[in-house]
C-alpha cells in the first residue's frame, strides 16, 4: 500500500476523536506553519519527513526551552547539522518545556534523541504533550518514557496530536515537556512530523 494511504488509514481508525477532527477541517492542511522537512531519520529505518520542532537543536547562546540549560556535547547523530555541537541538559525531577507552536491532526508524531548524563544511575525520562482541548481547556497527557538506555539514543515514533481530544478545527496550541526522573538528562534534536504527503 502507497505510504500515503496506510499513514491515512492509521490516522482515521485510530480514534474517531481524530477522524471527527479531520473530517471537520478539510484545509487543516494548512493551518500550521511548518519549516522544511528532510528524511533525517532514514539512518534509523524510518523514512517519513520531519521539520526541526522550535529550538529543537538546542543550539546558540540561549534556549527558547524553559527548564533546561544548554550544555557542551552534541548528540552523536548530528541530526539537525553537522556543526552542532550543544545539547540540553535535564536535571533529575525538573521539567523542561519547549516554546509553544501551532499543531493540528496532521502532526501526528515527533522524534527526538536523549541520553541519561549518568550511565550507572540512568533513572527514566518522561515525556508529556501540554495542547488546548475541544473544550478550550489545557491538558498535559504523558506520551511515552524512555528508560533502559546508556548513550545517545534516537527515540521511537511518540504520539504528538494523535489521540487527542482535539478542537473541532482540529488545530491547537502545543507544547512538547521532557521530566527527568532521577539522575539528569541529555536532550538534542527534537524533529516533528507533519503529515503532508
């Protein structure tokens, strides 16, 4: 099956919150601004398009991400460039916040890459999604935990607007929040997917 058709297939049977959304926002296509996409994790087997999530490379002399404080040492990947060369650091039971941006139902995963700072005390790092619900409330629903891991490690697929109690324009406001539990963490090259294809 064309990849456009099984990724469309997944997000109408997934929930019919999603399909509600979608069927009642046919130009939800361009709701959201987006920047440019590349393949960047083809090198993990995953082929879709990705754009960099706002100050995603964690890379300058300031973070627009709340919560965390920039570090030296890039994750090994070089994601977002090969001139990078800083990351943010998570320290154990704080929460870092990313800037707000525009998400609708075609945004439905990102991707990022992480690392405990301390390999022998790893702890886990969970991550959540802050949006503005059909009701114009927010919520923060927890998305996934990464535990179990030594180095750098790209993550999986994580639901970003998938699910969700979305409103009925199927636009919202997000934010994407890494908690470090316990020991510290390493996070770089934070990548949305916006399903355009």
């Amino acid at each position: 099956m064309p990849r456009k058709l099984s990724r469309m297939k997944r997000l109408l049977t997934s929930s019919g919150i999603v399909v509600a959304a979608f069927a009642a926002a046919p130009a939800v296509a361009d709701a959201c601004e987006y920047g440019a996409t590349s393949q960047v994790f083809a090198p993990f087997g995953d082929a879709n398009d990705y754009y960099l999530a706002p100050g995603g490379d964690f890379e300058g002399g300031s973070t627009s991400w709340t919560g965390g404080t920039l570090m030296p040492g890039n994750d090994p990947f070089y994601l977002a460039g090969g001139g990078d060369w800083q990351s943010l650091r998570v320290r154990g039971n704080t929460t870092s916040v990313s800037p707000k941006f525009c998400a609708d139902v075609r945004h439905p995963d990102f991707r990022f890459v992480a690392r405990p700072l301390n390999p022998h005390q790893p702890g886990s790092l969970d991550v959540y999604v802050r949006f503005v619900d059909n009701n114009g409330a927010p919520q923060t629903w927890k998305v996934w935990t990464m535990n179990g891991v030594q180095y750098w490690t790209a993550s999986p697929r994580v639901r970003l607007m998938r699910d969700l109690p979305l409103p009925s324009s199927g636009t919202t406001t997000a934010q994407v929040l890494f908690q470090a539990i316990a020991g510290d963490w390493g996070i770089d090259d934070v990548f949305i997917d916006p399903y355009r294809k």
